[in-house]
C-alpha cells in the first residue's frame, strides 16, 4: 500500500533527488549486501569461483565472444559446475534426497486467514512502514540505475505494479513482495530483456509450485553460482561513479557509507549470536574497547536506504554550493530521525532525537555559510566525463 501511494509522489521525489545520491545507496547495497557474500563464499572455494569468475568477467566486461554463440552465464555455470563434481565437493546422495523432497505446492486464495491477521497488525506497523518506505525508496533508485544505463522507464506505472503485486500476493500467504530487483545495467550487457524477466518468473513460479529448488541446490555448487552476484555488484558500483559528473564522487560515497555500517552492524550481531551471548550482554565499553563502534554503526545503518539518499542529497548541494537547499536537506533528516524512519530501530515519536538535532545543526552550518562572500560564486558541473548509458 505504501508502494501505491508512493506512486504519486515517488515521480517528484527523483526529481528533486540528486542521481549520486540515488545510484550512490545501490552502490552501498551492490558492494555490501550483494558483493560480499558471494566474494566470500567464492574464495572458501576458489578452485571452483574463480574460474568461474574469469569467465564471466571477461564475457560481460569485454567483447570477446565465445565459441557457437554459447552464452557466458550459462558456460560459466556449466564450467564451474563440471569442476565442483569432478573436485568431489558435490554429493551424489544429496541429489537423491532432493528428488525424495519433491512436492507440488499449488498457491490457493485464502482471503480468511488474511483478514483475520490485519487485526493484529498494529504492532506491527511501527517496522512495516519503515520496510515499505524502504522498498519505495529502493525501487525509485533502481528505475533511476536503468535511466543511467539508457532506459527510462515510467516511475508511477512501475511502483504501482510492485504495490499491487505485493497486495495480491499476500492474499496467497506469500510473505515476500516483489521488488524492483537491483542490476538493471548487468543484466541488460548480459542481454537480457523484457522477456528475459518474464522467463525467469515462470520458471520460478514453476520450481516453487513443484519443490524443485531443492534438485537445483545438489546439483549446482554456490560457488559456481554467486560469481554472476559479484558482476553485478561490480557493475552497479561502477555506474555510480560513471553515470554522474567527477565532482560529485564525494556524495556517491557519503550514500554508500550507510549501507556499509548496516551490513557491519549485520555481521557484528550475528556472530554476537552464534558465540551465544549479545551486543548488550558484552557491553558496549568493552566493544569499544576492542575497536568496534557498535552503537555509532547501528544508528547509521538504521534505514540504510534512506540515510544514504538524504546524506547523498546533503553533500551534493553542498559540492554545488547550494547550501540553503543542503540545509532542506538536513531538515527533512531531522524529522525523519524524529520519527523513527532513519536512525532508529522503529517508527516512533522522538525515537532518535540527538540525531535529529544533528542535522538541525548541521542545516544551521549550511545556512551560515550561504551568506558568507563566496557562496554565490559559479559552480561548474562537468557533465562531459559521465559515461552515457548504452
């Protein structure tokens, strides 16, 4: 529903958002939460990976072609996979167990159980508009990534149908709504299509129905697949700095940092939970004693998307000397801090409020240094180094 609504306001938003701060915080994403684990899973198995890894780098990132127009995410796949069986690191029983698993799980329409869970829904809210706003803010920078790489797309028509598919989809107990996936530019230089997206929900929607994904999970080793994921990190990474002009480098980074400290504030907890104690049971004086600044991580990472949009915006206005608008900027920062949006766990009334005085601060500096002598000086913005989509 939020998804819908901001269907209507998502077009003047991306108008007034700076496009380093919007390709900057799938930057963050690409790098953290898409890149590092499959860099890490390839290089527990690099004889298997790398390989795998060369292949695709040199098929989507240079033009060399290879034998009888065989496609290089498929020979990639078949290479690595063919190396992982030979190796011994797949398991012929594994294979059998799958097939055993097998099931046909056909969707059906359970309106009942739907309306009887919206009337526990009011706990619920103070995390669920906080993911929706994220889900909208993630999809409007993505349609953005696809204008940068040469196709616009109609930003209403797109967050409508996302919405929509979300509604109808819980109403068949699905828990996940679908998502204006990340990687647009990789999977077009892939030479993927409309068609392309069509085929790959069919086939899901089939291997879902009929339990086969367990079939898919024994006979093909991850590290023979994750490499395709680190392209696209790479590739989406890239257009940030690419697709913007040189002088707004620095607000790509500043958009990434968030997605950086919520992935590390991710990894903390987990192993946290793994050696079964927690961040509070540690302490955080010992954590700060070791070098790890877990409280300072957690409250950036809160709403990583987000905080990397307002903290793009922010210092782009500001490389272009625009400080009275870098200071709106601050201003909405310090409310949605206020309300929880940003810099908090959850939705709530004052949920962070030194962070939203903060950026009140800050809005204050930039309005200071806008009636400085200077301040009125040119800025010029070179848009000849932004390398055109294609």
């Amino acid at each position: 529903i939020i998804l819908m609504i901001g269907a209507f306001v998502g077009p003047y938003i991306r108008k007034l958002t700076p496009r380093a701060a919007m390709l900057g915080t799938l930057a963050g994403i690409s790098i953290t939460f898409i890149s590092m684990r499959p860099a890490a899973q390839m290089w527990e198995v690099a004889w298997i990976g790398l390989p795998v890894l060369a292949i695709i780098l040199i098929g989507f990132f240079t033009n060399m072609k290879l034998p009888f127009g065989i496609p290089v995410g498929l020979a990639a796949l078949l290479v690595g996979t063919a190396i992982g069986w030979i190796g011994g690191y797949m398991s012929a029983p594994d294979v059998s167990q799958a097939v055993s698993d097998i099931a046909i799980g056909i969707p059906d329409l359970r309106l009942d159980m739907l309306f009887s869970g919206l009337a526990d829904l009011a706990p619920l809210l103070g995390t669920a508009i906080p993911l929706g706003v994220y889900n909208f803010t993630e999809a409007m920078s993505n349609v953005e990534s696809a204008a940068a790489a040469g196709d616009n797309y109609n930003l209403r028509s797109v967050l409508l149908a996302d919405g929509a598919g979300a509604v109808i989809g819980s109403a068949f107990g699905s828990p996940f709504p679908p998502a204006v996936y990340i990687g647009h530019p990789g999977w077009k230089d892939a030479g993927g299509r409309a068609g392309y997206s069509l085929a790959s929900g069919v086939v899901i929607g089939i291997f879902c129905f009929l339990g086969l994904f367990g079939i898919l999970d024994a006979l093909l080793p991850v590290p023979a697949i994750v490499p395709i994921l680190l392209y696209i990190g790479l590739l989406i990474g890239a257009q940030a700095f690419q697709a913007v002009p040189r002088l707004h480098a620095v607000a790509v980074v500043a958009a990434i940092l968030p997605n950086l400290a919520q992935w590390a504030h991710g990894l903390i907890d987990n192993a946290l939970n793994a050696a079964g104690t927690s961040a509070s049971e540690v302490g955080m004086e010992a954590l700060n004693g070791a070098g790890v600044v877990y409280e300072g991580l957690k409250t950036l990472g809160e709403g990583a998307v987000l905080v990397g949009l307002i903290l793009g915006t922010m210092v782009t206005l500001i490389l272009e000397k625009k400080f009275l608008y870098a200071a709106i900027a601050s201003a909405v920062g310090a409310v949605l801090s206020f309300i929880g949006l940003i810099h908090a766990p959850e939705g709530a009334w004052a949920a962070s409020p030194q962070v939203a005085l903060g950026y009140v601060f800050f809005g204050i500096v930039c309005v200071g240094f806008a009636f400085l002598p200077g301040a009125k000086d040119p800025v010029e913005v070179d848009e000849s180094d932004i390398v055109a989509g294609h």
